[in-house]
C-alpha cells in the first residue's frame, strides 16, 4: 500500500473522525469536507488539526455528488470512504467512482455487488438458493389470487407453529416505495378483499399490480454478522456477531451488544450457541457466492424458538463496527480497528491472515447517546449543548463529533445524534456494571430557545442496559 495515497471522508460526525483517525494509522493522506452547518462540528476540527487547513473542504451538501468529485480531484485524493448513509450504498456513485475518467478508489463493496446485495428480494433468492434461511414470503411479485391466499396459509400456519401470539401478514405493492402500499391482514378471511385492493392500487399508482406477500414477526431478537473479505473477494473473515434488539419505537438502534447472545451466562429457550454459529456460516456461505470485497454486515432476525431468518445485507462499514473491533484479535493484538482493516484491504493489501488467527475475548456494549425524548416517541430535541462529559476510564472509549470545550448547536439539518460510547468488559456482569457507570458520570446539559432543559435518551439507555442479550 503506498502512503502516497489520500482518502476522500466523503461523511461528517463521528464515523468522519475513525475514517480519519483509520488513516493516520496507515499513514495515509486525508481530506474532510463539511456544510455550512456542520462547520463547527468537532469532525472538521478534527481534520484540521491533523492535517491542516487544506484537509478541510467546505460543500453546499454532503449529497452533492459533482461537489464531492470536485474536492476529489482539486484535492488530489485518490480514494473515497463514503461512511455509513449519504452515499455508501449507491451502486451508481460506486460505478461513478471507479469508471470516470480520473478513477478513484472506492473504500466498500464493488458497485456490483452493492447493487446485487442492495435489491432485497433479490438477496432472498441468492440466499434460498444456496440454502440459507430467509423470512418467509414471496421472493417475487404474485399477480395470481390463489398463488396469493396458498402463500398466506403457510405464513398463518409458520406463525402458529411458532406460537407467535399475534398472526400477521404483509402486503406490499411490489413496485412502491417510501412506506407506499402496504397493508398488514390479521385473519385469512379477509386476506383476498384485502389482496385484490392493493392489486387495484398498485396498479392505479405504479403502473404494476404485483404484490409482495411477507413474514412478520414479533417478539425476535434482532443479530448481526459482522465480516470481512480482501479486495478480490477471494479471502474473508468474520468478527463475530452482534445484538441490536433494543431500539426506539421507530426500529432505530439504541443499545448494541457483542456478541449477539451470551449463552455461557444466560438461559435461552433453545442452543443459542448453535445459533450464533449457524448464523456466521450461513452469512460467510453468501460472502463467498457473491466474492463480497470489503466490510459487510449480515442482518437477522431470531423467532423466540430459536430460528434465524436472514433478513438483508448492509454493504457498508456500520454504526456500531466498534463493538465487534472491541471483542476481537488478530494474533492476539487487540482491540481490532474495522475501519483501518477496511481501507487496508481497499488499497489493494493482502488480508495477511484467516480466521484461525482472530479470537474473541469478552463483552462489548454502545450506547447511542442522542438528543430525543423516549417517552414522547424518541422526538428529536433541538438546541444547545452546553456541558458535554464524562469520567475518563481504561474500559471506555467515546466517540463524539460534539465539542467539549465549548457550547455546541445541535444543526436542525440533521438527526441529533452525539456520541456513540463503547463499554468494554470480560463478562456480562462486568460489562453492564461498567455501562451503568459510565452514564450515571455522564454530563449532559443544554437548552433549547425557549429555556427548556436538553431531553437525552440516557435514562432509557440505563434502564435497558439491565437486561441486554435476555430473550
């Protein structure tokens, strides 16, 4: 890997400053860009400091493809690190990236296999096909009404064998969108009433009368896979798994542990250790099919009698990639930085080792510290932090575009998130102990125009730290 190359953080907040900080650790050029109101954001700060003013590029918008090509090429960086969101997972400006006529590198899947892996119903049949499990349901749109009904039998039927308490289907216009034409049917005598409306609709609003009929599921447990692959996508290891059940009444992530079940020190109804390796094999089983050439995260959903269904496949580095770097070694040496092995592997480095040579040592936790009110919906909260703190300790490590030094207004044009925190420890007892800690020291104040106090998710995250990985 040559050091003469300069990665583009085409990302702001915290995943922008481990882009950066992944960079440094490689020896590797760097240049940051920011709107306007992201300009006193710690992550340009960050980049300044590290790589001077002329690592620092002001844009209109973070979705302005032509405008982040332009700070690419004024910049002569040579490579592009998209983050989590924005871009990370558009096919297109993959293609863009690598087919213009000054190519660059870019540090994620190839475009083909983002576009392959980013069409879910097309992920459902490569995953059928190689005889992995998926949510039951159409892996294509249905036009024909018994078709239809027999399909909704076996779903009613799969929810009564696993004593589901609440029976529920969905149906989706095949063709829609943005939460657009799809209904939920309770009963099956009412499921062809309801079948033939979405018919009618889709047909009338998208030109396509296909349907989608779905799985869903209550009461699960909702586990990744994290893994890796080499460029060709001929190598790839995984770093172990992790729980994500504990999320806002939005399906947003709060509290994410490593690794996904701790059947050592828990009960569970079924072998959650099989689980968790059932889980890995089946999502490495996919990364190999489809020579998956960076880091990837497989999502899955666990029914309470223990059956794992693939649900889809992220083709980007994840919010919470730091718990699993905090639980893993590379011949003993940890922890392991997800994000540096990513660019490593993208600028064309070997793996240099297999997964006989990654082990996993204790429990991890992040917490997502957000400015929200949990008993009113998680609705955002907007305003100024003032007091912004935390007891420094061996076992924690906080990640924080958020300014400590001075106030800080939360940008309206973004979601208000300001820190992740990872809790690491050599047990599950340990490991909650020190979370608890850790946000019982936690500092957080501020006020909004009107003089009312900063609403947090702090509280919550405390309360739900109690029972992590139960099920």
């Amino acid at each position: 890997m040559s050091a003469a190359h300069k990665v583009l953080v085409a990302n702001r907040g915290e995943i922008a400053i481990r882009i950066i900080n992944a960079c440094r650790k490689l020896g590797l050029g760097f240049v940051a860009v920011h709107t306007r109101e992201d300009m006193h954001s710690g992550h340009v700060r960050h980049a300044r400091t590290h790589g001077g003013d002329g690592a620092v590029y002001r844009v209109s918008s973070y979705h302005d493809a032509n405008e982040l090509m332009a700070v690419a090429d004024a910049s002569g960086a040579t490579a592009i690190h998209p983050g989590y969101g924005f871009f990370a997972e558009d096919f297109r400006f993959a293609r863009r990236v690598v087919k213009r006529d000054r190519p660059l590198i870019w540090i994620g899947p190839s475009w083909g296999v983002i576009r392959e892996l980013g069409d879910k119903i097309n992920t459902k049949r490569l995953a059928r096909r190689l005889g992995v499990p998926t949510v039951p349901g159409s892996d294509r749109p249905i036009y024909d009404e018994m078709e239809a009904e027999e399909l909704a039998q076996s779903l009613f039927a799969f929810q009564a064998d696993q004593g589901f308490e609440r029976h529920l289907v969905l149906l989706k216009a095949s063709a829609g969108g943005g939460g657009m034409g799809i209904e939920e049917v309770e009963r099956m005598d009412t499921f062809r009433s309801t079948y033939r409306r979405l018919r009618n609709y889709a047909k009338r609003q998208f030109q396509d009368s296909g349907v989608l009929i779905e799985q869903r599921i209550f009461d699960f447990n909702h586990l990744e896979v994290q893994i890796l692959g080499n460029r060709r996508g001929d190598a790839h290891v995984h770093f172990g798994t992790r729980n994500c059940t504990i999320q806002s009444t939005g399906r947003q992530k709060r509290v994410e542990v490593a690794p996904g079940f701790a059947p050592g020190e828990l009960t569970y109804g079924f072998d959650a250790g099989k689980v968790l390796d059932d889980i890995v094999e089946y999502s490495l089983r996919i990364a190999k099919e489809v020579g998956y050439n960076s880091v990837g995260t497989w999502e899955w959903i666990v029914t309470p009698k223990g059956d794992p269904f693939l649900m889809e496949v992220n083709t980007r580095i994840q919010v919470e990639n730091g718990i699993s770097g905090a639980i893993s070694k590379i011949n003993d040496e940890g922890p392991v930085d997800l994000i540096k092995e990513q660019v490593r592997c993208a600028l064309g480095e070997e793996l240099g080792y297999s997964q006989d040579d990654v082990s996993f040592d204790g429990l991890s936790i992040e917490y997502r510290i957000i400015a929200e009110d949990p008993s009113n919906r998680f609705t955002p909260w907007v305003g100024r932090i003032d007091r912004f703190a935390w007891e420094e300790q061996p076992w924690l490590s906080v990640l924080t575009h958020v300014p400590t030094d001075e106030p800080y207004d939360i940008p309206t044009e973004f979601d208000p998130n300001l820190a992740l925190a990872i809790v690491k420890g050599k047990d599950l007892a340990e490991v909650k102990a020190r979370g608890v800690a850790f946000l019982d020291s936690l500092v957080l104040a501020g006020e909004d125009r009107a003089g009312q106090s900063l609403k947090s998710n702090v509280a919550f995250l405390r309360e739900k730290t109690a029972n992590i990985l139960e099920f």
